[in-house]
C-alpha cells in the first residue's frame, strides 16, 4: 500500500487529538489537548458549523509527541512519511505559493490570442499537471496549509494575541489617510486634468489627434505622476481595508504596492529636502557656473564651429554662396537666442533658488523627482536654438534625399504609383530626362554643403537628446524602484513566495532526516520587472543602430515620449492616460 503524505506544522509539540483535512492529503491544522474524542468533535463541529469552508474539518487520529517526532495513530492511514511545513496566520501575510507572486496585482484586459492560446493548452494531454486529487502538494493543498494558522488561532484562543506588523502598519496608514482620501482624490483629479489639457490638434485621414500639457515639459508630466499617485493611493487604501474580500496573494501585492509608492514618495522629499537646501544655499555658485558654461558651450561655441565651417575646413570644398547663407543665417540665430539667455542669466540665483524651495518644501508635489524635472525643462529651455536649428537644416536635408531618390528612379526609367503604392515602370521624354539631369547636377553640387551642416546640428542635437533621456530616465526609475518590495525579500521572504522547496533536515537527535516544506523567495527579475519593461523600452528607441539610421535617413531625431517610461501600472491604475 502507497505510503500516505502527512503534513504536520512544525511548531506544533502537543499531545492530542489531530484535526484537519484528509482529502486530497492529510494536512494536520493543529492539536486539541486534554479533551477525550466527543469534545473534540463537539468542538469541531461547532467550528464547521459557524464557519462556511468548502471542506469542513474533521479529527484524523491521536498524537503522541515525543522529541523526535509526533507519533500518530489515523484511521485511515496506517502507513505514512511527514512533512513539516510552517504555518502562520493570514494577517502577517506570509503564505506558501506553487507560483510566483505577481506584484502587479492591478487587473489587466486579457489579451484575445493568450487567451485562445491558453485554452488550447488546456486540452494537450501530454502535459503534466498537478492533480488537485493527488496525495502530494497541490495548489488545494496549499490551500489548506495557507489556512492552517488562522483556523488554529480561532479554534484554540490562546492568550491574546498581538497584532502583527503589517496590521499595525496598514492601520496607522488608514488612519492617517482616510480623512484625507477625498482630497487626495479632488487634488489627484484636477491636477491630471490640468495636465492633459490639449494645446493642440491635428487631423489625419479623419483620426484626431492631439498634444496635451504633459507632452511638452517634464514639470507638468511629473505633477501628472505625481496625480495618479494620490488617485492610486485614495483607491488601493479603500481596497486594503476590505481584507476578506480580496485572495491573500492579491491582497499581498496590493499591500506591497500600496507601501512601495509611499516609500518612493517619502524618500523623495526627504531626499530633495537635502538637494534642495543645497540648492538654495550655493544658488549663485551654481548659477554663475552654469551660466558661464552655457555661454560658451551652447553660444560661442556653436558660432564658431558655423564659422569655420564657411571658411573650407580640411580642405574641404562647400558651396560659397549656400555655405554662406547657411552660416550667417544660423549664426544670427544663435545670437538672438544668445540675447534672450542673456536677459535671463541674472535671474538664474532666484530660478535655482526657487528650484531649490520647490524641492524642499513642495510636499508631495516636490521631492528630488520634482527638481529634476525643472532642470530637464531648464535644458530644454537653453537648448531651443539648436533645437530651431536642426529642424530647418534636417527640413532641407530631408528634402534632397527625397529629390534624391526621385531623381533615381527617373534615370532607371521607373516611377512611383501612388494609387498601387508600388514602383512601376515608365518611359519618359527627352525634355523629363534632361531637366532630371540638370537637377542632378545641382544637388550633387550643394549636398556636401547641406550634409555638412545638417551633421552638425543632428550631433548636436542627439547629445541633447541623450542628456535629456539620462535625466528622465533617472526620473523613470526615482518613480517606480522597487524599495519596500527588495526590504521585504531581504528581511521577510515570507511574505513574497515565489514557489516551494523541500529541504531535508534532522530534528534534534534522531538519525531519521525528515523534510520541511520551505518557501522559495520571489526572483529579482519579478521584483524589478518594472524596470525590465521600461529598460526594454529605452534600448529600442536608443538603439545606436536605430539613431545612426533616423540621422542618414533624415529623420526626426525625438526623445522617447515620457509616458513611454511611466510604468503602466500608474498609468493604467489612475482615472486618466
């Protein structure tokens, strides 16, 4: 006869009557001691009746404990090997998983193709399952070993028990945010709806589309994080307090995303509280610094990179008259937007300064994450002539490269369809040949002048790029580091399973090693899946290969949009996109 699988809690020494499960194994809940058997049915039975559970409990035999081992006397097993396994209660949310648990507890829309996947999957009888039946561990099981602690702490009320840390924390946290939940809600809702006002439209092929607030500054997009951060918090606080309602593994990660959003926002204003009284203290250091190194890198420096490119540098033959006319002309634009530096240098101590107070005492519209934001748009704003600068020259340069290619196909006697949108062939004129080849003629003359300072300003303008997106993407992970998950792995892996382990031990003197049934802590890559996603997101656009190819191929260099590298957990978990 199959040995049957016994699982015994571990802290569990008495002598008694054993209660709990024998199907689908025999999952020993606890011990009832000094009790003769019509007790303790008549206990259990009361029990089952007050409480509603799928399978109620039942007494599996007597046990007799010794320092080894219990031994066990069942009804309906008379051969059997125990496993040892942990049991707490549900309130300290630790519990055993067969799966890894998912922080990401906010519900998404099922995907239609996973889900027909998934259901195909569920007819291939080559796979091996677990049995819900079977003798050994099953998520029904796990179940039952979840359950133990709370059923033995109600059945057996010992003395009073204290309440655990994730309770008294969830509790001062409600108590301190329920006052406030309406406001946090109206602040959260305004502040996005300010953020997502559109400033303009555009329409294509009868489809709308519109830039909004947030798209053009960093400030405005981190105020709107910032939003749905309150409106997520004044939502998952109510969620919280609805305990029963909710799965112990939801509820774990709801727990742990609620408390890893506050930890962020509080690490953020204590720490731009420091940056920020450093700010205000050195503000005219810091601003003779920066403005002197503005003046020459983004000004003097540009002009006389134009300049030398008039002057045939290395030899190199441009255009006179375009050379000339690109040179002056974007010269005199830099010095226009030199003189509106200018004008606002000798504000630069108050700007930093004010820079500097937001950060310290903005609250929670302020924080670290608030004054880099201001710098990035303090960026964009001392960066708006290379900015105009490159459009016009990348506009010209992408103008030739189209002539370019017609011209090409003109001479292998080909022609676009637009209505096939194919190229097909055609047979042209002597006079459309002969006005081809004078166009030839003068745009291979003027490109070199035209790539030349088109290369300049796609440089230029990629290292702008570049510094902006190390910035934001500073801002990307200030918002979404997983601190309080990482805490508990490190501290309390119980409570973020990642699947089980049987480890093999010798309890006190005995020769015979039994098995413990462990919890395997959740993986570093699921904990900063966030970071996964959104890394994944910033390779792809910054691909080297991918900007070597936008700058040949003439198109717009543009930053990642920022709701790129919000993580869509917010995104998704507040009211507005």
């Amino acid at each position: 006869m199959t040995p049957k699988t016994v699982f015994w809690p571990l802290d569990c020494t008495k002598t008694g009557f054993c209660y709990g499960w024998d199907v689908p194994a025999f999952c020993v809940v606890g011990v009832l001691e000094g009790k003769d058997r019509r007790d303790a049915e008549g206990i259990l039975e009361t029990w089952n009746q007050k409480n509603n559970i799928k399978r109620p409990l039942r007494l599996l035999g007597l046990c007799h404990f010794t320092k080894e081992r219990p031994s066990l006397m069942f009804e309906d097993a008379e051969d059997y090997h125990i496993v040892l396994y942990h049991r707490h209660v549900a309130r300290s949310l630790r519990f055993y998983s067969l799966d890894v648990l998912k922080l990401d507890a906010l519900e998404r829309p099922a995907n239609p193709r996973a889900q027909l996947i998934n259901m195909h999957l569920e007819h291939d009888f080559t796979s091996s399952r677990l049995s819900a039946e079977s003798g050994g561990i099953s998520y029904r099981v796990v179940e039952q070993l979840n359950l133990a602690g709370s059923i033995d702490a109600t059945l057996q009320p010992r003395k009073r028990i204290l309440a655990t840390i994730p309770t008294l924390i969830l509790a001062f946290f409600t108590m301190i945010f329920t006052p406030v939940i309406p406001l946090l809600s109206s602040m959260g809702w305004i502040l996005s709806v300010i953020c997502n006002v559109p400033i303009s439209f555009s329409w294509d092929a009868l489809n709308l589309h519109y830039v909004v607030l947030k798209d053009v500054s960093a400030t405005i997009q981190q105020l709107d994080v910032r939003a749905e951060q309150a409106l997520f918090l004044a939502v998952e606080v109510v969620t919280l307090t609805h305990k029963a309602e909710t799965p112990l593994a939801a509820y774990s990660a709801r727990y742990t995303s609620f408390f890893n959003m506050i930890w962020l926002i509080l690490n953020d204003i204590t720490i731009g509280y420091a940056f920020g009284t450093f700010l205000s203290e050195n503000a005219a250091i810091l601003a003779n610094l920066i403005s002197r190194h503005a003046q020459h890198i983004l000004i003097d420096w540009v002009q006389w990179v134009l300049r030398w490119l008039d002057s045939w540098p290395a030899g190199l033959k441009l255009n006179t008259e375009l050379s000339w006319f690109y040179s002056h002309t974007l010269v005199d634009l830099v010095a226009l937007w030199s003189s509106v530096l200018h004008r606002i240098f000798p504000y630069l101590p108050i700007i930093i300064r004010t820079f500097g107070l937001i950060s310290s005492f903005g609250g929670m519209l302020g924080g670290l994450t608030m004054m880099i934001s201001l710098f990035c748009d303090l960026l964009a704003v001392f960066t708006v002539h290379i900015y105009v600068c490159y459009v016009l020259t990348n506009a010209v340069y992408s103008r030739a490269l189209r002539t370019a290619g017609s011209l090409w196909n003109l001479f292998r006697g080909k022609r676009y369809n637009v209505l096939r949108n194919r190229t097909d062939s055609w047979e042209y004129d002597v006079d459309q040949l002969l006005f081809g080849t004078i166009l030839f003629t003068l745009l291979a003359f003027l490109f070199p002048t035209i790539l030349a300072y088109y290369s300049l300003f796609a440089l230029m303008r990629l290292g702008t790029i570049i510094l902006q997106a190390t910035l934001e993407t500073q801002l990307a992970f200030m918002n979404h580091f997983p601190l309080f998950a990482l805490m508990l792995r490190v501290k309390d892996p119980w409570r973020l399973p990642g699947g089980i382990y049987f480890a093999r031990r010798t309890p006190g003197d005995s020769e015979e090693p039994v098995l413990v049934l462990e919890n395997q802590p959740v993986p570093l890559s699921n904990i900063f899946f966030q970071y996964i996603q959104l890394w994944s997101r910033l390779a792809s656009h910054y691909n080297p290969l991918r900007l070597l190819k936008c700058v040949f191929a003439g198109e717009f260099l543009s930053p990642i949009p920022r709701y790129e590298i919000r993580y869509n957990k917010i995104r998704d978990g507040g009211m507005f996109r």
